[in-house]
C-alpha cells in the first residue's frame, strides 16, 4: 500500500465516523447532498428512471388492451390454433384485452407492481412465442420482445417511488 493509498483510508475513515457509519475499505462513501448540478440531475434520473419505465410500461398495455377490446375482430388472427373467424377468437381476444388493461391500471397504479410486472411478462412471453409462430420475426415481433424486457426487468427491480403497495 502507497502513502497516498494509506491516506485516502483513513481519510475515507474520519469521514465515515463523523456520519456515524463504519469505514468500508475499497467502497466509496456515501457524497454530502452538495454537488453539482449535472451530478444532482443525474441522480434525479436514476432515482425515477424505474417509475417512468414502470408507467410507460402501463401505457403500453393500457394501449394493447384498449385496441383488443374496441376491436376484437382485428386481432382474432393472432390466436393460435384458433380459426380467426370464430367466436372463441374473438372472446380470447376479449379475456386477453382485459388482462392487459387490468394489469396496465396494476403497474400504473402501483399496486402490486412487482407481480403485475411478472404477469405482464409472462403475458408478452405468449405473445412474442405466438407471433414469431405466425409470422415469423418482424419488426412487431421485436417490438413486443423489448416490452417483454422492459417488463421482465421492472418485475426483478426494487426501487420504485410512487406505489401503493410492493
């Protein structure tokens, strides 16, 4: 260890110990609220960066579910297995549509939003897996595969602000 090294431990140490916090060798302490102003934005941005995903991730959904239920029979097509023209397409689709908005209202809200943000992405799983069945990868595909990870990485986050409940 250097001079300079030893220094900046027991530096680190002092300061520590006028907060009331153990020294951590190798870790950098926590900064005064001081700072300037592009490192205060900063840490704005990362503190709401997960609720601004969080919601636009509900608007998203909100905004799948609203066109499903308006129009179920434009979406019938994207039922597996089932014939577009059915009635069964379009009551799956209906169910579909009212998941999407019910879990949209979840994230948005903050109600169980770690939960909300599991389901929903289990359910662009099943949409991701069921277009590129049918049409292979497209652009919608890979549209719908970056919501999936948007939801996948709210659902494992724990930092939020604005929630009813976790």
């Amino acid at each position: 260890m250097t001079p300079t090294q030893s220094t900046d431990r027991k530096s680190r140490a002092t300061d520590a110990g006028r907060n009331g916090q153990a020294a951590r060798p190798g870790r950098a302490q926590p900064v005064a609220a001081a700072g300037t102003g592009a490192e205060r934005a900063q840490q704005v941005a990362a503190d709401w960066a997960p609720t601004a995903a969080r919601l636009l991730l509900g608007l998203v959904l909100a905004w799948f579910g609203y066109h499903e239920l308006v129009g179920p029979s434009l979406w019938t097509g994207y039922v597996p297995v089932v014939s577009a023209t059915s009635w069964l397409a379009v009551l799956l689709v209906l169910a579909h549509g009212w998941l999407l908005l019910v879990l949209a209202v979840a994230i948005i809200a903050g109600v169980a939003h770690r939960a909300a943000c599991a389901v929903a992405a289990l359910l662009m799983l099943e949409i991701v897996i069921s277009l590129t069945i049918t049409a292979g990868l497209s652009d919608l595909t890979m549209r719908d595969v970056g919501v999936l990870g948007l939801a996948i990485c709210l659902a494992a986050g724990t930092r939020q602000r604005l929630i009813l409940s976790s």
